[in-house]
C-alpha cells in the first residue's frame, strides 16, 4: 500500500508454529544459579554416601570373587583374578544351612516376640494413670543401654554357678539342677512338650525380644494415641467386651503399623551379630552366618569367602524382602 507517494512494507503476521517458538526463551541465570545452589547443597551428602556406602559396598562385592587373605590383602586391588570359588566353597561348606536355619528361627522369634512384646506393653499403659510417663520412660532401659552392659547382667544372672536366676530356680521353683542357659544345647521341654530349639538359641531369643521390644512400643504407642477416644466409647456403650474393642478397634489400626515393624525388626535381627556373639559366642546352636562371617574373617582370615558369604547373606535377605512386599505390601498399602 502506497500513502502520500510512500511506499511502506507490509509485515506479515506470524504462524501458529512459528509462535511458539518465538516465546520460548532460554534458561534464565536465576534459574541456573538456583540448579548450582541445589547441587552445591547436595554435594557433601552424595560424597559422604559414595565414601560410605557406595564404595565399601563395590570393594566387598570385589573380594568375594577373588581369593584374599589377610597375608596377601595389601597387594589385592579392585581388578584381580575373578572367580565364584568363594561362593562354591561358602555353600558347600560345612553348617552354612544349619547356621542359615539358625538365623532364619531367630529372626522370626526375635521380631514376633519383640512386637508381642511391645504390643502388650502398649496396650497395658493406654490408659493414663498417675506415673504413666514415668512407667514409660522405664520402659526404654534396655533399648537405649549399652548391649555391653545388657549382655554382661544377662550372662552374671544366668550363670549357671552364682546366677541369681539358677538360685531362685533350685531354691523356690523346684529345679533338680541349674541349667546352662548359655551354654546348653539341650532341648527344653515346656508343659510335657519338647521345643526344636536349643536352650541357648532360646536365651538369645528372649534377650532379642527383650532388648528390641520399646522401639515397636513407641510405634505402637503413637499410633494408638491417634485412635479417637469416642470409638472406643461407643463401643462401651454397646457393651462390647475389652477383647471385641481390640479385635474391631485396635486392631484395624494398628495393623499396618505392625506390619512395617515386621519388615524393620525382621532386617535388623536378621543380620544382628553383637547381642549373639557377646551372649554365647556363636555357640551351642546359636551361630547365625553374621557370626560364621566373623569368624571367617578373623580365625581363618579368609576375607574373600568371609566377603561371598556376606553377599549371599545380603542376598537371601533381599529375596525374603522382596517376596513380603509382593505379596503382602499391596494389601497393607490398601488398608
């Protein structure tokens, strides 16, 4: 178009894709400035887990499949001669099944008997009364003690020779003769039935359960605090009986906290190794493979099969993990 004899350009409109293009801008250094400040913050973190974690983690996976020993442990680097004979020889051994059982029935005890445990504690101290706290507090003596300590007064209270337990046994229950708790391997008979289990595997048991029972009081504790107190008072009303309001009350919500106890306990006891090894050494049907790992390690000095042996621990762990959130982590997270 054409106006006073000028001529002036006409500027076309711009298409709907090339719109788009034309309000897209890069990055501004705000933006980028705020991505190096996260990565700056996060660094000391992600060095601290590489250190920790990550490496000590890929230099076991690397021994077990090479043959160290302490001898030769100071010219083994990462890359080496490779093998599986440290998992052959791990596997094949001698009381590796036994020791594999032995730690299965522990961990299985342990944590049903600490949560049992914590579970009727809990349930005992829901109502208040006058010293609850403090009842409370006590409660949590043999979770926050030194295991050093605890095993110590367990080991002097069970002697069989100047233990207060045997003492109180011969003297007032009508014992014919002081049992070795920790060191018998003698299966125990309870109301004319005989148990599978060892009198010792039986005492570290019962001292797992001890020990481990506040950490699923607290738990269970705080979640039972949150139940409402007018469910629980409509079923008064309704006569229903203390074992109703558990089974159709507390029950339901506690149940999935109990559950991820399982899960917690259930990993720690598995690879507990301080409490056994303190009590009995690994002795008397109580050698679980976190102690034949320590035992490799330092009366053989085998490090390699002490290294393969830690793995398969790992990996049957994370088997028996795996396999409970399968079939039993759905159903929790829909409860």
């Amino acid at each position: 178009m054409t106006e006073g004899g000028r001529g002036t350009a006409t500027v076309p409109e711009p298409t709907r894709e090339q719109a788009p293009r034309r309000r897209q801008r890069p990055a501004s250094s705000r933006a980028r400035q705020d991505a190096r400040t996260g990565l700056a913050l996060i660094s000391p973190t992600f060095a601290i887990v590489l250190v920790m974690v990550v490496l000590p983690i890929l230099w076991t996976v690397s021994l077990a499949f090479q043959q160290v020993r302490l001898l030769n442990l100071r010219t083994t680097g990462i890359l080496g001669d490779y093998s599986i004979e440290n998992f052959r020889a791990v596997l094949t051994s001698d009381g590796f099944v036994s020791a594999l059982v032995t730690t299965l029935e522990y961990s299985v005890l342990g944590t049903a008997g600490a949560i049992s445990v914590g579970l009727v504690a809990a349930l005992a101290l829901r109502a208040p009364f006058r010293g609850r706290g403090l009842v409370r507090a006590a409660l949590l003596l043999p979770y926050v003690a030194p295991v050093v300590a605890a095993t110590f007064v367990w080991s002097t209270l069970l002697n069989p020779q100047f233990g207060l337990v045997n003492d109180w046994g011969t003297g007032l229950l009508g014992w014919k003769e002081p049992i070795a708790f920790l060191s018998s391997r003698d299966e125990p008979s309870v109301l004319g039935v005989t148990l599978p289990l060892s009198t010792s595997l039986l005492t570290v048991i019962g001292f797992e359960a001890w020990r481990s029972f506040p950490f699923a009081f607290l738990f269970l504790t705080a979640r039972m605090q949150a139940i409402p107190d007018t469910l629980d008072e409509a079923a008064r009303l309704d006569g229903a009986t203390p074992t109703q309001r558990f089974r159709y009350i507390v029950w339901p919500e506690v149940a999935p906290t109990i559950a991820v106890l399982s899960v917690l306990r259930f990993i720690w006891t598995f690879n507990n190794f301080d409490d056994i090894y303190l009590l009995t050494g690994g002795g008397s049907g109580t050698q679980v493979v976190s102690v034949r790992v320590f035992d490799y390690l330092t009366a053989r000095g085998d490090i390699g099969a002490a290294a393969a042996q830690a793995l398969v621990l790992a990996l049957i762990l994370a088997v028996l993990v795996t396999t409970y959130l399968k079939f039993f982590g759905r159903r929790e997270e829909q409860a």
